[in-house]
C-alpha cells in the first residue's frame, strides 16, 4: 500500500516523456521546383492573333506574360523556359534535360488555342499519368477563369491527350525526366471575345494564375 502510494506521488513530480510532435496539419512537405516553359520559340511562334495595332504570337504573348505580369505576383521562386530553335524532337528533349536538372518538379507549359472564331475557353491537356494534385490545379484554374469570364471547356478543364495530338511529345519528354508536366490554353487566340477579355485586363487574368500557384505552391517550393 505505502509502495503503491509513494510511486503515484513520484509519477505527480515526473516530467512525462515529451510526446512526438508531428506536422499532420501541413498537406504535403514535400518541396516543388516549379517552370514555366513558354510556348514554341523566336523562331516559330506559334500561333498570332491581332488586337488594336499589335499582332501576338504564343511566344511573345507568354514571353512578356510570364515576366512582366505573373512572376511578379508570385509569393514563390519560379523557373521561365524558353524552348530552343531546332527540330521538335530536340525542343522537347532539351526542356526536360533543363527541368531534369534544375530539379523541377512541376511544369506548366504555356499556349493558347486557334481554331474557328466561335470555339472559346479554356482547357488543359493532361496526360493519363498525370497526378491528381496537378488535375485539382486545373480543376482550380478553372473556377478562376470562370469567375474571370472565360468558357470552360471539357469538364473542369481536363483534357485528357493521347499521342495524336499536339504537345504529346513535350508532356512525355518531361514525364519521363520526372516531371509532372501539363499544357495550359487558357484561351482561343482565334476568339474575339476571349482575346478582348484577357488584353483589357492583363493582371486580371495573371491573378487568376497567382491565386491557384500560390495556394499550391508557395509553402513548399524550392526554386
Ligand atoms: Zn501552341
């Protein structure tokens, strides 16, 4: 009895074992490197649309995009890629060998769509390996530029793309160097409407980008 006694006495002046704190309310601590790889190159600009006196190309329009209007509002270090001149092949594979070793982790590449003057909106092109956190991005883009003014298209964005299709080849030269790789087209350079939209209010649409990446990305980048 007097044994049982003094050990509750001891327990009370015994500092417990500290327990083990553990970060379970941050999502994911794993570090991302992020770049943006503009579309096509100085010498192959990809797609044109015009407005007012300027005529645009995916390349200069990302370029100067990219630059000038979203890195700026980023809370995060981010890689800009320009694709080199030369055949597709070697555009692709020099990407990825520059991501690869810069230890990207994430890249988004940078297009808009031309088709006929009525098709609108955005899309991503994903591949069937492309992992749920970049799909839930997309998926939050979209809402974005559904808020913005801009037509969604395919459900939430997602287009899923097989080796038919344009950008096949980039997305699998960066997946196989291990990079989570998509290709956003956020509008139709060949739709008046959406052209409008995005040129009358630059940092409009580069918040719509900023608030999903800094969401995603700003705690744990290491860019
Ligand atoms: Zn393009």
């Amino acid at each position: 009895m007097l044994k049982k006694l003094f050990i509750i006495i001891k327990n009370l002046f015994i500092r417990p074992t500290p327990k083990v704190v553990t970060n379970i309310n941050k999502p994911n601590p794993k570090k991302e490197t992020i770049a943006f790889v503009i579309g096509h190159n100085v010498d192959a600009q990809g797609a044109e649309f015009k407005h007012g006196n300027y005529t645009y190309s995916e390349y200069e329009f990302y370029k100067r995009f990219l630059n000038r209007y979203l890195l700026p509002l980023l809370d995060f270090k981010a890689h800009i890629i320009e694709r080199p001149t030369g055949s597709y092949s070697h555009q692709c594979n020099s990407v990825a060998k520059k991501c690869f070793d810069l230890g990207v982790t994430k890249s988004f590449n940078f297009h808009f769509n031309s088709a006929n003057h009525r098709a609108n909106g955005f899309e991503a092109l994903v591949l069937e390996k492309t992992t749920s956190e970049m799909l839930q991005v997309v998926q939050e883009l979209s809402s974005e530029f559904k808020s913005f003014g801009l037509n969604v298209r395919h459900d939430n964005g997602i287009n899923r793309i097989d080796s038919n299709h344009n950008g096949y080849g980039m997305l699998s030269a960066l997946s196989s160097s291990y990079v989570d790789a998509i290709i956003l087209e956020p509008f139709f350079g060949s739709n008046q409407n959406d052209i409008d939209l995005v040129l009358s209010n630059m940092s409009g649409f580069a918040q719509c980008f900023a608030n999903v990446f800094n969401n995603h990305f700003a705690e744990k980048n290491d860019g």
